[in-house]
C-alpha cells in the first residue's frame, strides 16, 4: 500500500470490505434494527435510521431484508438489549485501530476483537488510549474517472453551502469531509448535480495518518480482515494513510 495516493488506499480496503457481501448485509440489518427501536421507524424524525436505510441501499441491500430489519425493531425477535462499544488498540508500525461493534454479550465480544487482534500481530489497548487522536466527519470519495471533466471548483461551489469543510484531491479522485450533522444535506446536494459518489459514510478519521511500507500493511490488513469477519463488529477504522 506504501508510495499509492490517499484515495487509492482508502479504497482498498473499503473494497476489500464490501467483497463480505453476506457479512456485511448482516451488520446492515442489524443497525437498521437498533437504529429504528431507539430513534422510532420514521426516518424522517430519526437521523440514525436514515443513514442506516441510506447506506444499506447504496450497498445495494434489497428491500424486503430492509423491510425485516424494520419490523425486528417493533417485535419479540428484535427485542435484544444491543450495546455499542467501542475497542481500541494498535496495529504494525503503531498504527492506531478503533473497533465499533453492536452486541447483546459484551464478553463474547471482548474476547472475540482481543483474540482477532492480539493473534495477528497487534495489541488491544485500554479504553482512550487512542480515541483521541480520531475525528467522527462525514466522508464523501469520488473517483474522477467516474465524473469526468468534474473540478474542485465546482465541487466547492456545490457544497460550501451544504456543510462542506475540507476538500482533498489527487491524481484519483476527491475526498471530501463535513460533519457529521451536514453529512446527509451535503450527501443530497451532490446527488442532485448528478456525481456518482464511489462511497459516502459517517468515519473516524485520524488526525495524524500513518504511512506504512508494503509488509506492515499487509499485516494490517489481516487485524482488519480479522476483527470485520466478526459478527458483532460494525466498523473498523485505522490510522493507516
């Protein structure tokens, strides 16, 4: 991964994510449920829910498993107490990791991240130990060969106005970041200039990137291959440039 653009990288391993197709369309479910019993089924009046529907649609999650994981949130087979926890711990190179994952069994989830972690080279690390040094933004990446002719002026034109506060680009594509609360108004402003956003999600992202040579990220990626096989583990993030 060492020496590839920013955008590159981040696209790798979002596309080494998506390839679990079956494991992912779980995790989907799963928030969508938890999201709907907290906030209510209205994504309207619900926030959560919204980017919940919104990302399980654009990972192409069909409606009738949507439709199910709304109706868990309402009946016995949904009743489970989910808990958010979040892990924290170090890769190679003392890259930082943050582990999101919704459980009914804490334990079992304890367990299971210290032994995906611990097992391929990495450490678990106390609770703040690495927190700090991440920033929950909206995300946006757009890939240029998918908008062709597609300027950075145009792009701050479009989204100033909707929350945008940092724009990237390289010789790939274009990485955007807002808040997390303009994340859905700037996400429908682009959508209505008709660019094809290549991702779109709510990320922790590190305030001070590692950049890692071939070997250790190689390493890297079996902790992260490791810790998203894992059922009750939402969302993997690390410093990793």
């Amino acid at each position: 991964m060492a020496g590839h653009s920013k955008f590159k990288n981040i696209m790798h391993r979002k596309g080494a994510q998506d390839k679990k197709r079956s494991s992912l369309f779980s995790k989907l479910s799963k928030e969508i449920t938890v999201a709907a019993k907290m906030g209510g089924p209205d994504p309207a009046g619900n926030p959560r829910l919204r980017k919940a529907l919104d990302e399980a649609r654009s990972a192409n999650l069909g409606k009738e498993p949507i439709q199910r994981a709304l109706a868990k949130s309402s009946s016995k087979e949904g009743s489970a107490d989910y808990e958010e926890l979040t892990y924290e711990g170090y890769g190679p190179g003392g890259v930082a990791l943050l582990v999101a994952c919704l459980t009914d069994n804490r334990n079992r989830t304890y367990s299971e991240v210290r032994a995906a972690i611990n097992k391929n080279g990495g450490n678990l690390g106390t609770p703040g130990s690495v927190a700090f040094g991440f920033q929950k933004k909206g995300q946006i990446l757009i890939d240029k060969a998918e908008n062709k002719n597609l300027t950075e002026d145009q792009l701050l034109e479009w989204g100033l106005e909707s929350g945008l506060e940092e724009l990237e680009q390289d010789p790939e594509g274009f990485e955007i970041t807002c808040s997390t609360e303009a994340f859905l108004d700037l996400k429908e402003a682009l959508e209505k200039q008709k660019i094809q956003m290549t991702s779109a999600e709510v990320a922790m992202i590190a305030d001070n990137p590692v950049e890692l040579d071939d070997d250790k990220s190689e390493t890297l990626e079996k902790i992260t291959d490791a810790l998203e096989d894992l059922d009750d583990v939402q969302k993997v993030w690390t410093s990793e440039a």
